[in-house]
C-alpha cells in the first residue's frame, strides 16, 4: 500500500474513532427536533460529534442499552417514559435532579461512570421569565410525570402554590379531570400541560378540560412544541388566554445539557 493511501486511511479512523457520540434515549422520537438543533449546533461550533435518536421500546431495552451500550456516548437526554425510570440505573444523581425525582440529561464520562440531571427545570424556568405577572400565585399542572416534577420543582421554588390533575389522582393536591370546575381554573392563572396528549402524529387529540373557564388573565402552557400549536393551546387562544408552547423550554434545555456535557 502507497504510505499516501496508508495516511489517509489512518485519518480516516482517528477521526471515526475519535468522534464524540450524543443521543435521545425514548419511546416515540419522530416528533423530536433534538437531533436536527444538536447536528446543527455541531456544524456551527466546528464540534466532531454527532447525535443518534435511540429508540426503546421498553424500560427492558433501556436496561439493556446501559449494560451493553451506553459507554459509547458522552452524554445522552432522557425523554418519554424513561426519565423516572432511568433513575436507578445511574452511578450518580445530581441533587437538583434527585429533589425533583426525574433525569432528562446524562453525562458519560470517560470511565463509563453517569451522571444524571434535570434540565428542564432550567428551561422551564428560562421561558416563563419574560411571561409570570402578579396574577400568577396558583398553578395548575396537568399530568404527574417526570416533566410535571421539572415544572412544579421550578413553581414552588419561586412561590407559586402548585396543583395537579391526573388520570388516577393520588395525593395532596391532586385531583382528576372530572373534578376541574370554574372555582379551581379561577383561582389557577397558569395552567400548564404536561402530558403527551396532542403531540405529533395525534394533532387531533386534546384534554377534557373546560377550557370556557379560561381568561384573558391565564397563562396557558403546553410543553409540547410538535405541532407549535396544540388544540390545547388553540382552543386556550379562543378565550383569550395568554399561551406559550415548549419549544423555547427544550431550546434552553438542550444548552445547558451541552454545558454539563462539556465540561
């Protein structure tokens, strides 16, 4: 072999097996737009790395991808169902992470060892900023799941009085759909959505909720950012609330996920 060929090859492998790996660990990921903001983001830095949507379909397929798997990235975001799940499988849980009880971002080091912690709650955080005023003192959060966690962690932190709705109500200030009436969405002028329902591809699909409750005093927020807006949103528009989706939230997310990264 020509040592001009021979050198080629040789760069060709260093820059194969030097890149730095980066992924979305989930259940449904053709909504996710973390792998085109992550490539792009890449691209504008100059970074060697790429960014992989790992599908799994079972909290089985996620134990298994960190027993075989996990060492080949650097860092990875947790998303649906997986971001309570993923709790006990780590080697270290950031405290902020471990106060709100779920994991969205995962650092990997060199070792194999992880890390876990919550992003959302900084993005969540950073979006609502420009949009709480002196009428916001109660919140309203529908569903119980690890980014309800996120969001509640951040309300309660600032003084808000947080409550939930939920499928299967358990607990202090939890209640079910059925039991939301006009006192409850009165006293509540932030409403915030949680859950999955109305995310791409089930556009069609919303809450049962009495959205002729709502005002023009309501903030009203879907974390859902596939479509920008929801029917859930659309129909909190009607009344003349105040809405905001979750795409601003995931943008700031992702950026502090890459400065846990890349420290």
């Amino acid at each position: 072999m020509r040592s001009k060929e021979k050198k080629t090859i040789e760069i060709v492998v260093f820059l194969y097996v030097s890149i730095n790996k980066y992924g979305l660990l989930g259940k449904r990921l053709t909504h996710s737009f973390s792998k085109d903001f992550f490539t792009q983001f890449f691209i504008e830095n100059n970074l060697f790395a790429e960014y992989d949507l790992i599908k799994l379909d079972s909290p089985q397929d996620l134990d298994s991808f960190f027993n075989r798997e996990i060492k080949a990235y650097r860092g990875l975001n947790v998303t649906l169902p997986y971001k309570e799940h993923v709790l006990p499988l780590l080697d270290e849980i950031h405290e902020e992470a471990r106060a709100i009880g779920a994991v969205n971002t995962i650092k990997v080091n060199e070792s194999g060892r992880t890390t876990g912690y919550n992003t959302d709650a900084f993005g969540f955080h950073q979006s609502i900023k420009p949009f709480l005023d002196f009428n916001h003192h109660r919140a309203l959060l529908l569903g119980t799941g690890g980014a309800a966690k996120a969001v509640a962690y951040v309300l309660e932190k600032i003084g808000l009085e947080v409550f939930y709705i939920s499928r299967n109500p358990k607990g202090n200030k939890t209640f079910g759909y059925s039991e939301i009436n006009e006192n409850m969405i009165d006293s509540c002028k932030l409403i915030v959505n949680c859950t999955p329902v109305g995310m791409y591809p089930n556009t069609n699909e919303t809450i049962s909720f009495p959205y002729h409750y709502l005002s023009k005093d309501h903030l009203v927020i879907d974390l859902i950012y596939n479509p920008e807006q929801t029917l859930f949103l659309q129909k909190a528009a009607d009344q003349g609330s105040i809405i905001l989706n979750g795409k601003s939230m995931l943008q700031q997310q992702a950026l502090k996920s890459w400065e846990i990264w890349s420290k």
